[in-house]
C-alpha cells in the first residue's frame, strides 16, 4: 500500500494476510486507549519498509504502582529466603522493635502462596447450588487447543491443585470448558464459562423476596386483590400480604395504592364521604337504643359485628349482580380472611391455629422461593418447628393485641375532658325519662337538685345525698353530674 506523506513523498506499507490476521487478533485483545491520547506521526522515507506491527500505535499498558516515600529494611519472617517484609528505616529504636515484635507474634498472617490460604475446611461448611428439578446435565464435548495454550492450562489447573482449591472429580455431569485469554504483557488468563451452569440455577438464588419487570408485579398484586384468594383490602393490608408471599419491588406500596384506586368494585362499594356506614334513619324513628353487652362478658362487645361487616362487605364486591350466589363465593372469601394478616395482632388466624403461613395460588402461578427449595424431609421438620412454637406466636400475638388497645384507649381518653369531685360538694344530677315531670311535657328541666356529695369511688363513681342527709341509693357516675353554683 502506498500513500503521500506531509512532505509530499510517497511512503510504502508491505504487509501478509497472515500478519493482517495477526493483527486484527491483537487488537481485539489490547484496551482501548484514551480518546484524549495524540499521536505524532512521523512519515518514513520511501526506501523504507516496515512490518505491520511496527505501524500499530497501541503499546503494552505499564501498570505504575506508587513507591514508597522513606527507605525500607527487609524484615525476615520465614525461614525460607524471600519470605520477608519491609518496614520503614525512620523509625524510632523503641517503635522498630515493637513492630518488629507485632509481626513476627502474626506471622500466620502473611502468605507467600496459594497454599499458605488453605480458607474455611469443607468439614466445617460447604455451599451447594440450587439446581431446577427440570434441568437437564450438560456433557461437553472435548475441544483441543494449541501447545501453548494447553500448557498454560496444565500450568494453572496445577496451581490450583497445589492449593486446595479444587479437586479431580470423575464423571461430572456439568463441566464447565475453561477460556483463555491473553494480557497485555503476554500470559495467559484462565477463565471458566458458567454459562450452562447460571442456565441451570434459579433465577432468585438467594432467599430475598424480588420482582423484577413491572408485568410480574401487575400480576401478583391483581392475583392477591381479586383472585381466588383475594379479600379486596387496603393498600397497606395488601402490601403486607404480597411480602408474605416472598414478593418484594421498591414501589410496592405506591402500586398498590394505585390498583386499589382503579378497582371498579371498590369504588363502587365504597363508603359515601361525610355519611355513617350504615342507615340510622330507622332507629330514629322507632325509637331504638343500643344496649351494650353485660358486664360478665365486655370483651365480646361488637367482635362478631366487625367480623361480619368485613365479610358482608367483601361479598358485595365479589357478587356484583348475581347476588343469589353468595353460598358459593363464601368459603372463598372465609378462607381469604383466614390468610389476611389483621391489624391488630399483625398475624393471618390460619398462622395463629397452625403456626406457619400457606401457599397461595399466587406462588403457583409466579414461583415463590420456597417452592422453589422445597424438600419434603425439611418441609416436615419445620411443621414441626413451628407447632412447638405457635404458643410464642400466639403470646407475640396477645402483646399486639393489648398495644392495640392502648392506642386506642389512648386516642380516645385525647378528648375526654376530667370532671372531679370532691366530698361536700353540690352537684346537679342528670335526669332520665324516668325521673322528669311529665306534667312539664317538652318543658321539663334536663337536671335535678342540688345534692351533695360524700364520697368518692374509682372510675368517676360517687355517692350523693339529698341537702337534708337522705342517701341517694346507688352510686352516680361523674358523667350524669356538674357542679352546682351557688
């Protein structure tokens, strides 16, 4: 090849195919260079011929290690020469000598070669790889290399041996071909292709909950929401249903609240703003009073009801026009309560009675991570485990509970304004239906007295009498009473 020069002289190149090819295969393996990186091209005389590797303007890149700023002294460790350290010339006589004491006390610590790192015996631990039930053992065919190459095989596969960090293994099932690949200074790198092998491995391999496209994600959250197993529940609930299942993405909670919005059958069911959640024109006018439940059994005041709304509530958004077939849809919605966590004891009851969370049909249709590392003899143990445990769970469970409760006291007590009374205080007393001047009609006054007060009880009870000493019967809450100016 021949082409004009700066000066106006035609210089000449001479080149082979095989160099060419040479070339080409060097320049694959060479780093790019800085694109800020000039060159002064200096053109040669006409009679002047050069290969085609001496036109290359790559160069071997040199490693530049920083030196240190004061003079060392070799330090022996070992025995064996070469087995040294250095240490700075500028220290002290008294702090020499205590550095030198602190190495040679750690002289464990140092390694000269792969053999002096033997790391953690495969007695103590070793790690397996989660292989798919499904995959199939890869046989790979035998590929020969050249003499070079096959030496710096040999040459590394050694090494290894040499150190214990690999072992001979005789009809392996998933060989992995090694890849050479050359440095810039000219050695060989040897390299493993894993390909087959990452093929074969679960894509979650480690037990983190993780969704990764937004398809996946859409899928879980409709399957949790409305599927089989779906209860139509908030955001928060259904967020912390989805972590349950072993399913985890960043914006977990902002979709959720979004398909909660775009639900038809929430919405439609919805509670209307400003308004109670149920109908009280009908006790207003026949006249109804709610009676709590006794004193003997307080805890059980408005449990069943509450219970009953969820599931009511849930029923309608399932139907929809087809009311008539709620026997049918009703041991699904049950059993999706049954699997829901509830807020005041942050469990499922399916976890409270047997002590571990079920499968869901989501973790069929997306496989969960513990389908995935099922074991049946561990599966079992576990069961096991977790029986012996439940009465922790449910203890854990009770403390939830309580704290609930607190919280709720605790708000409500926010807007209760104190009223005490002290013994020989006047007092009004609030007067029933009962109590009033009929006579009086509409035109009756609300409170009756005065009477004083002679005793105080706990919860805001007193005991009144009449001015001229009379006891009043039973005792009066601080609620039915205020104070009486004179």
């Amino acid at each position: 090849m021949k082409f004009p020069g700066h000066d106006g002289k035609i210089i000449s190149v001479k080149a082979n195919s095989k160099a060419a090819q040479q070339c080409y295969e060097e320049s694959l393996k060479v780093a790019p260079l800085d694109k800020q990186c000039k060159y002064n091209l200096t053109p040669a005389a006409p009679t002047d011929h050069r290969e085609i590797t001496d036109l290359d303007p790559r160069s071997d890149a040199q490693n530049e290690h920083p030196s240190p700023v004061d003079e060392l002294d070799d330090l022996q460790i070992r025995k064996l020469p070469g087995q040294t350290t250095k240490i700075s010339k500028r220290l002290t006589r008294e702090l020499r000598q205590q550095l030198e004491a602190e190495i040679l006390r750690n002289a464990d610590l140092f390694a000269w070669s792969s053999a002096n790192m033997p790391g953690i015996s495969v007695d103590l631990i070793c790690h397996k790889l989660a292989i798919h039930k499904e995959a199939k053992p890869v046989a790979q065919r035998k590929r020969k290399v050249d003499g070079e190459r096959r030496e710096a095989i040999v040459t590394e596969t050694q090494k290894l041996l040499n150190a214990g960090f690999i072992r001979e293994v005789r009809y392996t099932t998933w060989l992995a071909n090694v890849v050479l690949v050359k440095k810039n200074s000219g050695k060989w790198r040897m390299c493993v292709d894993y390909t087959d092998l990452n093929k074969a491995c679960p894509k979650d391999s480690y037990p983190l909950p993780s969704i990764d496209r937004s398809n996946l994600a859409a899928y879980v959250i409709k399957e949790i929401h409305q599927g089989i197993c779906g209860m139509h529940s908030g955001a928060r609930s259904m967020a912390a249903r989805v972590l349950r299942a072993g399913y985890y993405w960043p914006t977990l909670k902002s979709d959720c609240q979004s398909h909660l919005q775009k639900c038809k059958e929430c919405q439609q069911f919805g509670n209307a703003h400003r308004q109670p959640p149920e109908n009280l024109h009908q006790m207003i006018e026949l006249g109804i009073k709610h009676l709590s439940t006794l004193v003997e059994h307080p805890q059980t005041n408005g449990q069943a009801e509450a219970a009953n709304k969820v599931i009511l509530k849930e029923l309608k958004k399932r139907l929809g026009s087809a009311k008539g077939q709620w026997p049918e849809e009703l041991p699904s919605i049950l059993w999706a309560y049954h699997i829901t966590p509830q807020s005041t004891t942050q469990e499922t009851p399916y976890r409270l009675t047997y002590g571990t969370d079920t499968t869901i049909l989501i973790e069929v249709g997306q496989i969960s991570h513990r389908r995935q590392t099922f074991n049946d003899e561990q599966n079992a143990q576990e069961l096991e485990a977790d029986l012996d445990l439940v009465d922790e769970l449910r203890e854990k469970a009770q403390i939830h509970e309580e704290a609930c409760k607190l919280r709720a006291s605790r708000r409500y007590n926010t807007r209760v304004r104190p009223r005490a009374f002290r013994a020989g205080d006047l007092v009004w007393r609030l007067l029933g239906e009962a109590r009033k001047d009929t006579s009086d009609g509409k035109r009756a006054p609300p409170w009756g007295g005065p009477f004083r007060v002679t005793k105080g009880l706990k919860n805001g009870a007193y005991r009144l009498e009449e001015l001229n000493g009379k006891p009043i019967p039973r005792t009066w809450n601080a609620t039915h009473l205020k104070v009486y100016y004179s």
